[in-house]
C-alpha cells in the first residue's frame, strides 16, 4: 500500500532530514510512527502527502510512484489519503456536515450520495446528529472525530495521522485509537505519527522508529 | 443479439489516475454535481460579497468610476461625431455673383448650374433675400437701413451630389464654376468640417487610450482584490488542497468573485453614465434648438450596454484568473 525505498530527504538549509528510509505498509495494516521532534516525521509524512519531493529514493502509493507524479496528478493521489492533523484543520465558518462533505464535494459526488456518506461517516466516529453544529460549538475530542469523518468519508486505502491525540487527554485519545483500529478492521491501512509512548506501548502494533532521520525500528 | 462493433470494445479505462474510481455516480451524476459546484460557487462568491458590504462597496465604486469614465467618453465622441454628421456635411460651394449682374440673369446662370451634372441642389438667394436674413440673424438691422443701397451680393449656394465620394469631380465641378463669368467669388465651405473631423479623430484615440489605461486599472484591482481574498482563505485554500483538490476547483469561487466585481462594477457604470446623461440632457436640448434643433443626445444602445458588461465582467475574471494561477502555484500546503 506505501512503500518507501532508500528515500531521502535533504534540505539546503538544513541537511538531511531523511536517511535512507525503507520500509512497506500493507494493505490493512496499522503502524505508529515515532520519534523526537526534530527526528523527520513531519517531513516523512509531507511526503506521502506530496507536499514535499523527496531528493533521492522512490515512495509508492497504492503502486504509483510519487517521486515522478506531474503536479496535475496530486490531487488525484492526495484522495487515495485520508488526513488527520493534530490541529484539526476544519473550517470555522462551516458545519461540521460541510467540513465532512468537503473531500466529496471536491471529487465531485452528487449531493444525495453526499449526504448519505457524510451521515454514514458521522455515525461511525459518534457525532450522528451533530451535522448542522459549527466546530468551535464542540468539543476538542468532537472536532477531533469531525477531522476523523472527514478523512475518511470518501474512503481511501490509507489514513495519516500527524498526532491526532496531541491536544487530546488519554481517555479521548484511546477512544480515538480504537477507531482507527475499526477501520484497519475493514481494510484500511493506518499510520500514526506520535510521540505518546506510553499510547504507543499500550496497542500492540507496529512501530516505526526515527531517529536524526534514520528509521532505527521497523 | 445485435452485434456491436468492435471499436467500442477497444477503450481502455485510463490507467494509473483513475479519477473516476472515488467520483461515485453515472455520467449524468457528474454533470450534475459539476453544474451543483458552479452554481455553489456563483452564489457563495456573491454572498461573500454582500457579507462585507463596504470593502465591496468600495471596491465597486471605484470600478465603476473608472469604467463609467471609459464608457462616458466613448459615449462624448458618439455624440460628438452625431453633432458633427447634422451639420450637412456636404461640401456646399457658395458663389457670390458679381454686381452688376442681374436678378433675371441671376436666376438663368442658377438654371443652368442646377443641370450641370454633379449638382444635387441649388439655392438661389437674392440680394433682398440675403438683406432680410442678415436684419434677422446679425443684429445690424438698424445699421443696414441706414444704407441708401444694398451692400449685399445675389448668392448661389450649390449642393453637390455625393461630393466627398469623389474628390476630383468634385474640384472639376468648383473649378467650372469659379470661372463662369457670373461668378465673382467661390468659396467651398469644408475647411472648417474637416478640421473639426481631425479634431474627432484626436479625441477618438485619446478615448481609446484612455479606455485601455482604465481597463488595466480594472484588471488590477479586481487582481488586488482577489489576492488579498486569497490570503484571507489561505486556511482554506491549503485544507482543500490537503483533501485532494484541484487548483480548477480552489480557483472556481474565486473566478467568479471577479466575474461579480466586474459585472456589479458594469452595471453600476451604467447608471453613472446614464445619470450624467440626463443630467446633461436638458442642456444639450436647449443648446440643439438654438442651433434648429436638428441634434438629439444619444444614451448607451442595448448592444453597447451589454458590450460594456460583457467587458467589464470579462476584465473581472481575467484580472482574477491572472492572480489565482501566480498565486495558487506558490501556496503550497504547510503543515505547523
């Protein structure tokens, strides 16, 4: 589903940010990604969402090839992943139920086969009833789950999560685990940037380990 | 079974980019959920609009002034070249007869100028004539009287058929006429005309330069407009580029945010222009009947109105489109 080979990363400013990372996610598979700031998870997770090209190596999405994606050829790959981000990032001045449609709208879905989808999308994360509420009326575990909706509702093979527990206590945030693991259950393969080790250690999954840009666990 | 030709077995569903896997629906689906996004966009671009009415309003006005200033001038040289076509431009030729001729013999020559080929008309003023037109108009009535005789030449005015078609025939036919013995002097009455035209001309190009300056005025501050709406909607713009959109659907609203600013800016134009218009109206109606009336203001026609928003509309969406590609290819989504 995401493969990266030999891939690295160099900024002029900076250096290496990313060593020679290799590594394969499967179809349905769930893995953390871990390591202290600064270590390249950003920059790794940029990647996958092609907002950076990286300077050597060959990254694989669902078979394609990013490195040699043509600019008008990303969003079209951006819908094969569902993004989660710490912050949320919704719209303020919509509804939750618009927030949610946004991915359909942009791929150009009917209005009812959006509707239908974004209330399906809501009752899987519990915000069924929710729709015509503004984010800033709920909660940071409910904005949380509209972010989740909405990366989810149209269904893509694979999920990145940039620490989306960061601002959430650990009741939430186990909550909000295990609705990833529901959807690794139907198939979805799901990648978690975290640095909640003690989260971490309680799921029994994979973990991918950076350290000053060199993956040290796989 | 009818058997369908092979051809329509050949195509191949594209490979690699499949837009069409996650774009649920059949073909009329998708037409009408793209028709469901333009319409959205249209009306969501003008409730933007009228949210925050006064930079709108301000913004609007100053479009409008800068194309009603454009469009007032075209509309002054319209008028302008109609004032100056009522003045029968035909190059009339006056022949001003010699004295002693007299009135019998006056009325033969003008008998015979008016078969002369080339002569449309023929206005025979005699010198009583000339006397009474000259108490009337020139105010020296009184002074005129005082004169045991008249001063005044007998005045034949010649019209000739279609004499600025053809300039050489048209100098023959003075020619002949200036040496007819009759005639004491001839006097073509064009000099005047043709400056006036070259005067038109002038003010046309200038029109137009003028229009060209105020449209890239337009252009640039619908494009300044649209730019700083971008920075505003920057959160927006990279959280619908995050989830897969393309630079088509973030341009989309606002495209047709410059269309409502040019075709607002367009109509306000013309009530501008056409207020003025009126305004001036009563004016030139006065000024027309001193002159015998023969001149009627003329407003904005249908074509040029719509020729005017169409413009104006047109100046909008480009000055937008130019600022969305520049800048959409330099916002690049940014996580932190």
């Amino acid at each position: 589903m995401l493969r990266f080979e030999n891939v690295c990363m160099r900024y002029p400013e900076v250096g290496d940010v990313l060593r020679n990372i290799s590594f394969h996610l499967k179809h349905g598979e769930i893995a953390f990604l871990t390591g202290h700031s600064g270590a390249g998870k950003s920059t790794l997770l940029k990647l996958i969402a092609v907002m950076e090209r990286c300077s050597r190596g060959h990254i694989y999405l669902d078979g394609q090839d990013l490195t040699f994606a043509k600019e008008r050829q990303i969003p079209y790959l951006r819908r094969k992943v569902g993004f989660i981000f710490q912050d949320y990032k919704l719209l303020q001045d919509r509804t939750v139920f618009d927030n949610v449609a946004l991915p359909l709208v942009i791929a150009g879905f009917g209005h009812l086969e959006i509707a239908r989808r974004v209330r399906a999308a809501l009752d899987k994360v519990g915000l069924s009833g929710k729709e015509k509420k503004y984010p800033l009326a709920l909660s940071g575990g409910e904005q949380q789950r509209v972010g989740i909706a909405r990366a989810v509702v149209n269904k893509p093979p694979l999920i990145i999560a940039d620490e989306p527990t960061g601002n959430l206590d650990p009741d939430l945030s186990a909550e909000i685990m295990r609705l990833f693991e529901k959807f690794q259950q139907v198939g979805v393969t799901v990648l978690i940037a975290s640095h909640d080790i003690s989260l971490i250690s309680q799921m029994n999954h994979r973990v991918l380990k950076l350290d000053h840009g060199q993956l040290v666990a796989a | 079974m009818k058997q369908i030709p092979k051809k329509y077995h050949k195509r191949q569903p594209k490979p690699e980019i499949q837009r069409t896997k996650l774009a649920g629906g059949n073909f009329i689906d998708k037409i009408q959920a793209y028709r469901d996004q333009h319409a959205q966009a249209l009306f969501s671009s003008l409730g933007r609009l009228v949210a925050s009415p006064f930079t709108s309003i301000m913004t609007i006005t100053v479009l409008a002034l800068a194309i009603s200033l454009a469009s007032g001038f075209y509309l002054l040289v319209v008028n302008l070249k109609l004032v100056a076509g009522n003045m029968d431009a035909g190059d009339n030729i006056s022949l001003f007869l010699k004295d002693q001729i007299s009135d019998v013999s006056a009325r033969h020559f003008a008998d015979a100028v008016r078969r002369q080929s080339g002569v449309r008309e023929v206005k025979f003023v005699s010198r009583q004539q000339a006397l009474e037109e000259f108490k009337i108009h020139s105010g020296f009535g009184a002074a005129i009287d005082i004169l045991e005789s008249n001063p005044l030449p007998i005045v034949i005015q010649v019209a000739p058929s279609d004499a600025l078609v053809k300039k050489s025939d048209f100098e023959r036919l003075f020619n002949a006429l200036k040496q007819a013995p009759e005639v004491d002097i001839a006097q073509i009455d064009t000099q005047w005309l043709e400056r006036l035209q070259s005067i038109l001309n002038l003010t046309e190009q200038a029109g137009n330069l003028l229009s060209v300056l105020l449209g890239m005025g337009v252009l640039f501050i619908i494009g300044n407009t649209i730019r700083l709406e971008l920075h505003n909607r920057r959160d927006e713009v990279i959280i619908a580029k995050l989830v897969g959109a393309t630079n088509a659907f973030i341009q989309r609203p606002f495209l047709y945010t410059g269309f409502w600013l040019g075709f607002i800016s367009g109509v306000a134009a013309w009530f501008i222009v056409t207020a003025m218009m009126l305004i001036l109206w009563q004016s030139v109606e006065q000024l027309s009947v001193l002159y015998g009336g023969s001149f009627h203001m003329v407003f904005l026609t249908l074509t040029e109105t719509l020729s005017l928003l169409l413009a104006s509309s047109l100046l909008g969406v480009v000055g937008a489109w130019g600022v969305l590609v520049y800048q959409l290819r330099h916002t690049k989504p940014d996580k932190s």
